[in-house]
C-alpha cells in the first residue's frame, strides 16, 4: 500500500478524487478514435521535418496520431520515444504502427481533473 499524500487526503475529505493515469489515457483514448494518422514517419526516420511537423500539429490540436511505416527501420515503440522527448510530449498509446501523442498541457490537465 502507497502513501496517501496530503493533496489526495484532502481530496477524498471533499468528496473529489483526481484522475488517474489510465483514466487519462482512456479518457485520451476516447478522443483519439476518430482521429486518423496525420504525420507518417517513413525511411527518413525522425528527421527535422517529421519533428517540426510533429511539434506544430501538437500545438495546434493538441492531440496527434503518427503512423509509423515498415520502411522506418524501427519499431512504433522505438520512434513514439523519440518523438515524446524531441517535441516535449507524452506517448498516450502505441498500437500496431499507429502512435498517439498529446502534449504536456493536456496531460497534465487531464490527469489533475476532479470528478
């Protein structure tokens, strides 16, 4: 059994309780279904321009799938890493060759929602 912080002690004395991580991830999930791969990472790999195509889809809709092609020479698991820490975001779910990315702003918003 974790400890309790004080921030989720006082939380559950109000009746409220923050989102958990996988509440988020589901939650992101959610809104990601209808959404199709607008970025594919090729055999160029992560180049310049797949990263600044990343990093600006990103900071206009917030939340981005990145379809990985068998030409890329590694594995969506590989790439979704390196696509999180070169544009400063977070892998929500990798899937076959299809990842999806939000950034921090969203994430860290969600997952300190009170329901």
């Amino acid at each position: 059994m974790r400890p309790v912080r004080r921030a989720e002690e006082e939380a559950v004395l109000e009746g409220e309780e923050e989102m958990t991580e996988k509440e988020a991830r589901k939650e992101l999930m959610r809104r990601a279904n209808g959404l199709s791969p607008t970025v594919h990472v090729g055999k160029d790999g992560m180049d310049d321009g797949v990263l600044n195509e990343v990093a600006a889809q990103l900071k206009s809709a917030r939340l981005i799938k990145v379809k990985v092609l068998g030409a890329a020479g590694a594995d969506a698991g590989t790439v979704a890493e390196g696509l999180a820490a070169s544009t400063d975001s977070v892998v929500v779910d990798v899937r076959g060759g299809v990842v999806v990315l939000t950034d921090k702003r969203t994430w860290t918003s969600l997952s300190q929602k009170k329901f």
